[in-house]
C-alpha cells in the first residue's frame, strides 16, 4: 500500500478524525462524496475572486505571479491560489483566496501549512497574505472594483509564530499515517461525520441522528401529535389566508448594481390565497421578464396582491422571509410600512413540525422539517420536488445567478429557466395550502 502525500486538506483532517485522517491517507479511492451544484457554485465564486486578485497582484513590476501553483517535497504536495514571486529576492508570497467576508483565525494553520510546504521543496518564502471579501462594498454601475471588492491581509507575523507547531503536527501525522490498521483504536473512535471511512468500517450500525427518536417508540410508525397545541396554533389563523415563499439570489460576488456582497436581492415570489373557509386558492407570481434590478417591480406586484387587513400569512421558516422584508424596507422605505405590516402577520408554519413546536411530528420526518421532507410524508399522493427540474432553493438561486452572469449554457433559454422556477416556487405555496388543509382536516376529526 502506497501512502500519498500530504495536502491541506488532509492535515486539517489530522486535527479532526485521526482515524479519518489514515484511510483518507491509505485508501483514497473509498469514501470521497461528489460534489453537489452548491459545492459547485462555491468553488466557481471563488475562482472569480482568485481572477479578481490575481489581475491586482500581477499589475505590480516587481512580481511576476502564478495561480494554482504545485509544490512537492518527499511527503507533502500541495496548491497555492496565487504564489508571488518576487523578481529582486526571489522570495515567493503566499495569497490565498477565501470565499468569505473576513478570515477566520483558525485558518492559520492552514497557511502556516502552506509557507512550511514552499519551506520544504526548497523555495525561499516570503510573506503570507489572506484574500477575503469586502462585505460594505457597493458595486456601482459597471465593472467590478476589485481593489475596493477585495480585503488582502498580511499574516506573515501571526503564520511565523505558528510555524514551529504545525512542524511538529506534521512529524506526528506522518508517523500516525504509517501505522498499520490494527494499530488503529476503533473504541475510541469518536468521529460522527457521514463520509468517515473509519466510522463506517468500525462501527456497523446506522447512527441515530434525529431528536424524534427520543420521542417515540422504537419500531413506532404512528405520528406523534399535540392536539391542544396544533388546536391554538389554528386559531391564530384569520382569512384571508396568505401562503408566501421568496427565492433569493445571493454572492459573494454582487451581481446587481447598488448591491453588496452576501446581500440577499429577492428576484421571485408565490403567493397563494384563500378569502374564506372554503374558498378555492389563488395564486399569484413575480418571475424578472429581463436582467434588470427586480425588487422594486417585485415589491409593487407583491402589495397589490396582500391586502391592508389582518388576513394571516403563512411561511415556512419565517426568518428568511421577515428578514427580506426587513431589507426591503431599509432598501425603499416608502413600502416600509407596508414590509412590517406583513411581517407582523407572518406565522411561520414549520414551527407545526420542528423540534420546536412539535404539534405534529412523524417518524418518516427523520427529525427533519423542511418542506421538501414533510410535504411527501403527509400527502404522498401529491406531486413531489423531485420531480420537479429546480428541487430546492439553492438551486433556484444559482440558476438565476448564472442567468444574470450569462452562465447557464446555450442550450438552456430564459423561458425555460422562468418555467423551473414558476413551477418550483408556485409548488412550494400549493404545497402549504394542501397542508394546511390536511391539519383541518385533524381538527375536524377531533370535533367529531
């Protein structure tokens, strides 16, 4: 058996499972998930941000730069976002890229790793620097200020004072990575994490993750329901019922002129409503004809559709919801008063089935709430998100990102996209109304 050799990655995993730590190091074809779209969109921003800092560095005379550089010594391979070398010294920076709004502390382990790394194949390091983002930027009209997106922090002193420890952690991790399987400690093996290869081969039995288990039965198939709780959470409802779901876009990167990175710019919504007991639903949208700013057109649509009264206005996880209206708000406060009246009447309908409300709760939940999860549970009959070709908001947000920044491919038309969302937003309003319907018909049976 071949033993490879060392990455950020993997020392970082040294820190965290040892025993996670020595199959990902002796078996590296087992346990490696796929990445999914976000991981996806994840790594797309942060090649951006590496352009964006790469373009800065590489104007400076005095350095002549490389992106994803290699460096290997005997025990360690690794890339480097943007190595700097300096033409007089011959010294070579380090400039790592982190899709974040600032640098977390513990990081420094890595970019010690990473100058350590550049130490051991020989080259002569510099200084080491971290690239983040610039959360109070405001993109105006135009191209990117990547000098005003970007925050490049000098870490060279703290990574210096770190250097002799992360040394040391290397000496015990190669020498752990050496060690034979039955050298292992699978009794003390304390790792939780999915994609575990030592967890997986120590321990043989499905791990209990969700809270309901405590609740019920073992073997238990019935759902657990509060009745005088789900009895006063319904009567809190007044009509007309509205059903509301915003879909989001947001990135590190601003895509719309007058945003900022991490905002969140509600491009879509689905409103259901039912006047009366009784009454069919209604449905009304907002789906962007064009690229252009939508919150405004968005904002207009939405109001002439919620009246000015006291009709209840169901969501699914209210803080999203309540914390766009917020921004809106601040964003155009003419509608402000209008934004906070709604918020006022927001109920959040997962509160029925989250841990912290438990009116209804059933074990096929798997101690689960989201809509995707209890919706199929309660009303399997009814059409599913995963027949659906956007299932889920992220999903709906990066479709539309890439829409703006003319990403989605050639063969996949603005009309198509504006019908995946319409049907994916629209079915996460329906499915409240059917859900509402199926908790009266619970209250119904009780009074019978």
């Amino acid at each position: 058996m071949t033993m490879q050799k060392l990455n950020k990655f993997l020392f970082k995993e040294y820190s965290q499972c040892r025993d996670r730590f020595w199959f990902r190091m002796n078996e590296t074809e087992d346990g490696f998930s796929t990445r999914d779209m976000m991981q996806d969109f994840f790594v797309e921003q942060k090649k951006q941000i590496e352009q964006f800092a790469f373009k800065l560095l590489s104007k400076r005379a005095d350095l002549r730069c490389e992106q994803q550089k290699e460096i290997e010594s005997e025990f360690i391979k690794v890339k480097i976002d943007i190595c700097a070398n300096h033409l007089k010294s011959g010294k070579i920076d380090i400039y790592e890229v982190y899709n974040s709004r600032g640098f977390k502390s513990h990081r420094l382990w890595d970019l010690a790793f990473l100058k350590m790394a550049i130490k051991e194949a020989g080259y002569s390091p510099g200084r080491v620097f971290a690239i983040c983002i610039n959360p109070d930027y405001h993109r105006a009209e135009g191209e990117i200020d990547a000098e005003k997106l970007l925050n490049i922090i000098d870490l060279t002193q703290k990574v210096n004072k770190l250097l002799p420890k992360v040394e040391q952690k290397l000496q015990e991790a190669l020498e752990f990575a050496s060690k034979k399987e039955f050298e292992l400690y699978p009794n003390h093996h304390h790792c939780n994490a999915r994609d575990c290869m030592a967890l997986l081969r120590f321990k043989s039995k499905e791990i209990v993750e969700n809270k309901i288990e405590e609740v019920l039965k073992e073997n238990e198939t019935a759902p657990l329901v509060r009745l005088d709780a789900l009895e006063q959470w319904m009567n809190r409802l007044h009509y007309p019922i509205y059903f509301l779901d915003y879909e989001a876009v947001t990135s590190n990167i601003p895509v719309y002129p007058n945003s900022k990175p991490f905002q969140h710019v509600v491009f879509q919504y689905s409103l259901h409503k039912i006047a009366h007991a009784g009454a069919e639903a209604e449905h009304f949208e907002f789906i962007p004809e064009s690229k252009a700013y939508p919150v405004l057109s968005l904002l207009k649509s939405l109001i002439s559709n919620i009246q000015s009264d006291n009709g209840s206005i169901l969501v699914w996880h209210d803080s999203f919801e309540k914390a766009r209206n917020k921004e809106m708000a601040s964003l155009f406060p003419e509608y402000a008063d209008v934004l906070f009246n709604i918020n006022s009447r927001i109920i959040d309908m997962e509160r029925v089935f989250n841990q912290d409300g438990g009116y209804y709760l059933h074990p096929d939940f798997k101690g689960k709430s989201s809509l995707k999860k209890v919706f199929p549970v309660l009303l399997p009959e009814e059409p599913a998100y995963d027949l659906l070709d956007v299932g889920d908001g992220m999903m709906a947000s990066i479709l539309w990102h890439r829409f703006l920044t003319d990403t989605l491919g050639e063969n996949y038309s603005f009309e198509l996209l504006r019908k995946q969302l319409s049907e994916y937003c629209g079915l996460d309003t329906e499915a409240m109304v059917k859900i509402l319907g199926f908790l009266l018909q619970i209250e119904f049976s009780k009074a019978d």
